[in-house]
C-alpha cells in the first residue's frame, strides 16, 4: 500500500516539473522583460499611457452643467460615444447643448482622439448625437 502512495506522489512530482509554474518560466528572464502585459500596458516603455475613457470622462466632469450627467464612454469603432443626460426640467435644443459642450480644438484630448461622439439623452429618449472632432 505505501509503495503505490510513492507512486502516485513520484508521478505527481513528474508531472508539476513537466508543465512547469509561471514562477519557474520568470526564473530565466529575470522577472520583468520588454513584452506587453496583460492590460496591454508595458511600464517601462511609457510609465503614464492616456486613456480615453477617464479623459473624457474628467474633461465632461468640469465641462457638464449643473443637474447634467455623463454615462460611461464606449469605445466604438474609432471613436467613443458618450450618452450626456439632460435633466427634463431643462428648455432648449439638446443637440445644440451638445455642440457647445464639443472640446476646444486646444483640448489635450485631440492629441490622442480623432472625434467623440455627445449623445443627448433628453426626457428618457436618445436623440441625435453630435460628433466632435479635432
């Protein structure tokens, strides 16, 4: 009986040094290496990479009027869409408050974003969206 227990845990033992850990594959390369990782980020290229969704979401924090709210941009295609939601007390053309709300040309948005596109959800019903662009 014990000498099959021996068995088992010698073949165990073969197995796990066969298929190795991720421990023992960072062994040989040192830990960290110059590949991309899983975030698609790589720290030692560029340390503070840009990321649309919270700059557009920062910038329509300080750009939205008060009651105003923003929903979380969506990445589509090659550009982002944001649904902006107006109060319904409010009077006036949505699709005209969304143009004014369009970043200036100077924005540090349009250094790294083509155009975004402000969807004006008026009274609980999406209307036409305006597409900024640099």
């Amino acid at each position: 009986m014990r000498r099959r227990r021996g068995r088992g845990e010698a073949l165990c033992l073969a197995v796990v040094l066969a298929l190795g850990s991720p421990a023992a594959a960072q062994v040989g390369t040192g830990g960290i290496t110059g590949t991309i990782n899983d975030d698609g980020l790589n720290p030692l290229l560029n340390p503070t990479p840009f990321s649309g969704h919270r700059a557009i979401r920062d910038y329509l924090r300080g750009a939205l009027p008060p009651g105003w709210w923003a929903g979380e941009p969506e990445f589509r295609l090659d550009s982002y869409s944001v649904a902006v939601h107006v109060p319904d007390g409010w009077q006036g053309n949505p699709g005209a408050a969304m143009i004014k709300l369009c970043p200036p040309r100077e924005s540090v948005l349009w250094q790294h974003l083509a155009k975004i596109e402000l969807v004006p959800v008026y009274r609980s019903i999406r209307r036409a969206g305006t597409i900024c662009r640099r």
